[in-house]
C-alpha cells in the first residue's frame, strides 16, 4: 500500500506527529478522527496504530471505528485484532469486528481465524463461534471442513447456522446426512431454512425426500427454500409436490413453486400453473407466465394472450416473453 494523502510530498513528518499525537488526544472524537484518517490513508504503517486503538481504547466508538475500518486490509496483524474484538465488551464493536471478518478475501488470512474458532469452540462463545465460522465461509478453506462438522452439534442456532454456511459453501458430501437430518428435526426455523439451502449442492436425488417434506415445514420461509431448491436441482419427480405447494398461503412459497416448475420444463404442469395467472399478487403472475414459456407447450397460448391485458406492466412483459418462446418451439418442430 501506499500513502495517499497530498501533503505527504510536503509535510511528510509533520503530518506524522500530528496525526500520531491525536491517537493518544484525551478527547475520545478527536482520536476516532484519528483512526479514521488513518486508515484513509492505506498506508500499512498506520496498521500498529489502529490495531492499537481497536485492542485498548477505552471509548467504544473509536473501538467500534477502528473495526470497521479495519476490514480493508488482511494482514494477520489486522486479523488477530479483528478476532481478539469478537469479544469487546461493546455489542457494537463485536459486530463492527464480525462484519470486517466476513469482508476478507485472501484464504491465507483465513487461515488465522482457525485457532480462534478453536478456541470459541472450547470457551462456547456463541457470537464469536458463529461469526468466524461466518467469516470462514466463502474462503471455502478444506481445513473448516472439520469444525464445522462439530458446530452443527452446537447447542447455539447461530452457530449451527454458520456451520451449516461453511460446509454449503465447500460443498462437502459427506455432510448431506447431517444435513438432511437437521433440514428436517432441528427446532430452529433458521437452521433448518439453512439446512434446505444447503442441499442445492446435492448431484443426485437423494435430497428429494427431504425437499419435498420441507414443502410442508411449518415456517413459511423454509417452505419458500425447499421450493427454490428443488428448482435449482431440477428434480422432474418433484413436479407433484411443488404443484401442490402452488396452493400455499404465502405467496412467496407459491411464486418460488412456479419458478421451479419452470426450472423442470415439465408441460405436464401446463394446467396447474396456468392458473396463476389470475393470482392477486402480481409477482406470481409474471412467474406463472414466465414458467408457461419454457414449458413450451401451445395449449398456455389462449391465457397468455389474455395476460396481455394485465394490470401490471411486468406481468404484460412475461406474457409477450412466453408466447415468443412457444412461437419459436414452434416453429423450431420441438
């Protein structure tokens, strides 16, 4: 990194001292100034000075600052502090720190938030438990693998939730069991949403069981995943129960159904989507119409051409959209 700022050239050592001496200024918003100016500056020389100010200072906001910005660098210096201030004894700066965590981007960085998530395991910190985990998650590092296996036994929801990230993301087969069972029996409606959700890396149907029972969990929001799942996979032997999910009380669920069924090009479901097209939301409607074009299948013609009426401008884009696509299947011989 280099230094930035323009009267560097000029002032070098002056702007040095005086922006050394407000870290230590007695009053709290003129050394938060400081953290910030700093850290503008992105110059890895400064980095001591506001790892510092996250590890000792003894007012919250400058605490808090100095972990928002201090997501912009994964030096293991600014890694080992990030993870020191997932136990701050300000909420703020846990999640400031939480947040910066999940920012990094070097796998090697990551590698350092591995004896801290041993050490949160042990301790049973669930805020810094589930957030390293969360952090370890897109770095898709092998070496989560095992932790996060352990943390899907975790009493705490949040950690499991974050475990259940980290191996979705490694996309670990081993773990579909484990999974499956959690997708199905764990007491917390975001574990379990997480558990659905993970499943999308499945190569086969052995999850099909599980999705479909999910079509039926009692969160709606749950419900709503298995159905995007099942799109996702394009399991054709989920047409009936995402027909039937077509008829649930949110129309979240619904409108996911409908995309799937889409996803499936199954003509079959040519009736039972068809009529969503009279649906009072008006983001099923344009799902239903979108689906109706990749089944291809010209008897959707007559309740297309009456979409082009819709009230909404959308719904009346899908509709055009779907009969050009039967147009060409038809045109095509397919």
């Amino acid at each position: 990194m280099t230094r930035t700022h323009p009267l560097f050239d000029v002032f070098d050592a002056s702007i040095d001292d005086a922006l050394a001496a407000r870290f230590t200024d007695s009053d709290a918003a003129v050394r938060r100034l400081a953290v910030i100016e700093a850290a503008d500056l992105e110059d890895e020389a400064w980095l001591p000075a506001l790892t510092d100010a996250l590890r000792h200072d003894t007012d919250a906001d400058v605490r808090r600052t100095a972990a928002q910005r201090l997501g912009a660098w994964d030096t293991n210096e600014a890694v080992d502090a990030l993870c020191a201030a997932l136990r701050d004894a300000d909420a703020g700066t846990r999640e400031a720190a939480a947040d910066s965590l999940t920012a990094l981007k070097d796998p090697v960085a990551g590698e350092r938030l591995l004896p801290f998530l041993a050490d949160a395991d042990a301790d049973a910190d669930a805020f810094a438990h589930a957030a390293l985990l969360r952090a370890l998650r897109e770095l898709r590092l092998p070496q989560a693998t095992q932790p996060a296996l352990a943390a899907l036994s975790d009493a705490s929801p949040e950690v499991r939730r974050e475990a259940i990230g980290v191996l979705g993301w490694l996309r670990h087969a081993d773990a579909l069991p484990r999974l499956m069972r959690l997708a199905r029996t764990d007491v917390s409606t975001q574990v379990r949403h997480a558990a659905v959700g993970a499943l999308g890396f499945a190569t086969d149907d052995s999850v099909l069981e599980t999705l479909t029972h999910a079509l039926s969990d009692e969160a709606w929001r749950v419900r709503e995943e298995a159905a995007a799942t099942l799109g996702k996979l394009r399991l054709v032997a989920a047409r009936d129960a995402l027909e039937r999910a077509l008829a649930d009380d949110y129309w979240q669920v619904t409108l996911q159904a409908a995309r799937a069924l889409g996803r499936l090009r199954d003509a079959a479901s040519t009736h039972a989507v068809s009529a969503l097209l009279t649906y009072p939301v008006s983001n099923v409607r344009r799902e239903a119409a979108l689906a109706l074009g990749e089944f291809g299948n010209v008897d959707a013609l007559a309740v297309l051409e009456a979409s082009l009426a819709d009230g909404d401008p959308e719904v009346r884009k899908a509709a055009r959209i779907a009969i050009a696509q039967i147009g060409e299947r038809m045109g095509s011989g397919a």
